[in-house]
C-alpha cells in the first residue's frame, strides 16, 4: 500500500472516531448529562480525543497488512445517574457513536455518486490507483478519500455493534437482557479488552471481521460500477 492511501486511510479513522466520541458526549448532554461538555469533549478537536493504541497505532497497523481499518478514541465520559432512565440513555448514547459513522458513510457514498456522474474517468483513476498506483488526478484524490470514508465508517459502524465489552453493541445487549442478569455481564467488562484483543486475534481463524466487510464492498462496487 502507498503512502497516499495510508495517509488517507489514518485521516479518515481519526475523523470517524473523532465524529463517533463526540456524538456519544452530545446525545449524553441532551439526555441531561452535562459530563462530557464539563471535560471539554463536545470537540471535533482531535487533540481532546486522540488514543494512542486505538487511533494511531491500530490503524496504521491494520493499514500497512491490508486489513479492514478501524478505531478508537479516547471514550467519553458519561454520568448515567443523571439520566431519568440511565439503562435507555446508555443505549441511546451508545447507538449514536454508530450512528455518526454510518451517516458519514452514506454521506460518502452519495457524493462517491456525484462524482460519478460528474466525471467517470476520476473513478476509473481512482481505482487503479488503488490497485496499482501510478499517477492520480485532482479529482479522483476526492474519489478516493470518499471510498476510504465509505469504506471505514461502515465497518467502524458494524464493528462497534458487536456486544463485546467495551463495544457500543455490548449497551445494546445490556438494554436487552433481563434484570437478573446484568450483575454477570457487567461484570464481564472488567476483561473487556482483553477479550476484544482476543477475538481480533482469533479472527484471523473465524473470518467475523471480513465477513462483516464483504456487504460494505459490494455496496460500494453497485456505487462506482
């Protein structure tokens, strides 16, 4: 992978996570938890929000081997007991980090459209590009960074769904489950890094990860083709 590409690619993972935590800190405040202002993290200053591991180092990892891209920023705090419903309004929060990023996504690919139809050729550039490198017009570096924030924040979306502590799915999940059973699961999220870690190892076995990515190509391909 060129430089340009992983460039690119790191640009567009900070942005997403950036949008994501944000998004989490905003629906908390008007759900009536004004935490996330009070630290300063109702930002799209990436320097509030930057993890080392999760927005840097993952990324660039994932980018270099030609892996799906994902993230993570620095979490958003949040005081649920401020919530009048703190199970709901941790569900609520929770969806909209996803739900940031698959409106930026679908934003992307309504002006991966646009492009299209305005210049096919830029496309054309742009894949080869991709596939070859070789030289790179104007318009086809908006083509490409639009297909990289397709891509990504469709999969940070889907990724961030899993019901894996500390994931936003694992909010969801917990929404879900009877009473009686939160004291166990939340009981999980003490190892829920480790846990993640796990399965992003193991999937090297169980293939969950380009599972979930295969939909957001073909997406794609119906979109440029």
């Amino acid at each position: 992978m060129n430089a340009l590409s992983v460039v690119l690619q790191l640009a567009v993972v900070l942005f997403a996570v950036v949008v994501h935590e944000t998004s989490h800190g905003y629906v908390a405040y008007l759900l009536g938890d004004p935490t996330a202002k009070y630290s300063g993290r109702l930002t799209l200053n990436p320097l509030h929000h930057i993890d080392p591991v999760g927005t840097v180092i993952l990324p660039l990892f994932l980018a270099l081997f030609h892996m799906p891209i994902f993230g993570w920023a620095k979490p958003v705090p949040v005081n649920p007991a401020r919530f009048r419903d703190w199970r709901k309004g941790m569900m609520l929060v929770a969806i909209a980090g996803p739900g940031s990023n698959i409106a930026l996504g679908a934003a992307s690919g309504i002006l991966l459209i646009f492009l299209r139809k305005l210049s096919p050729a830029s496309v054309f550039f742009a894949i080869r590009f991709m596939r070859e490198g070789g030289p790179l017009p104007f318009i086809s570096l908006f083509v490409l960074l639009f297909i990289y924030s397709f891509l990504i924040n469709f999969f940070l979306a889907l990724f961030n769904l899993l019901p894996i502590p500390p994931l936003d799915g694992s909010r969801v999940l917990a929404w879900l489950l009877p009473r009686r059973l939160l004291p166990g699961y939340y009981s999980m999220e003490r190892y829920g890094i480790l846990i993640l870690f796990l399965f992003i190892y193991m999937d090297s076995y169980i293939g969950i990860l380009n599972a979930m990515a295969s939909p957001i190509y073909y997406l794609l391909n119906r979109i440029l083709l």
